[in-house]
C-alpha cells in the first residue's frame, strides 16, 4: 500500500471595516499547518499588521507573526528559528490578522493555509 502526503489549502478573505483594527476567519483546520500565505493591501493609518493562529476551542495563540508589511503578498513557511513551519492543529483554528493602526476605509486581505493532514 503506498502513502502519500496529504495536502489541503483552505483560502479566503477577510475585511477590516472602516475605523476597525481586526478580522477573523475560521477556517477548518485538521494537521500541521505548513505555510501561511497573506494578500495584504495598502494600510490607511499604518505599514504593518500581525498575523495570528487562534486555536477554536481554547482560544490559545498557537502561532503569530508581527510586523508583515502592508500592499505585499507575503509567504510565512519557517518559524521564528528558521525550521519549517509546523503549527499542530486538531481543534480547528481562527485566523486573525491585526492592522497596528485604526484604518480610515475598509481593507480587504486575502489568506491561505496549506495543511498537512498526515499520510493517506
């Protein structure tokens, strides 16, 4: 029986409205999350957002990454000691993107995950 890497990416975008600091998504989350892909546009009030992974049920940070630059697509596939990214997640997750400012219009942000569900 042969095995095979099983790789899910989940995507979508999020708004932060006028006057607003925050969003969220909830995307299902099942495995390792492997890379972390941010669309961000220009920034009203400021140039950098953080980017976090919430678990659902324990409301935990499981992974973050502050100062990401705005009106750039960015890839986070290494941790903070240079490995390659490896956040379990078996309780499903909220990604949550922080702008460090108060924004002046509505911001829209596209994201993507790429998950490890393991050997199939």
């Amino acid at each position: 029986m042969s095995q095979r890497a099983r790789i899910l990416a989940t995507s979508g975008t999020a708004v932060i409205a006028n006057g607003g600091t925050t969003i969220a998504a909830s995307p299902y989350v099942n495995g390792l999350v492997r890379a972390i892909y941010i669309n961000a546009p220009a920034l009203t009030s400021t140039n950098t957002y953080t980017v976090a992974l919430v678990g659902s049920n324990s409301g935990q940070t499981l992974f973050s990454k502050a100062s990401l630059t705005a009106n750039a697509v960015t890839n986070i596939m290494i941790d903070a000691n240079n490995y390659p990214l490896q956040v379990p997640i078996d309780e499903g997750c909220e990604i949550t993107i922080t702008s460090s400012g108060t924004e002046g219009a509505a911001r829209t942000f596209t994201w993507g995950l790429s998950v490890d569900r393991g050997a199939m």
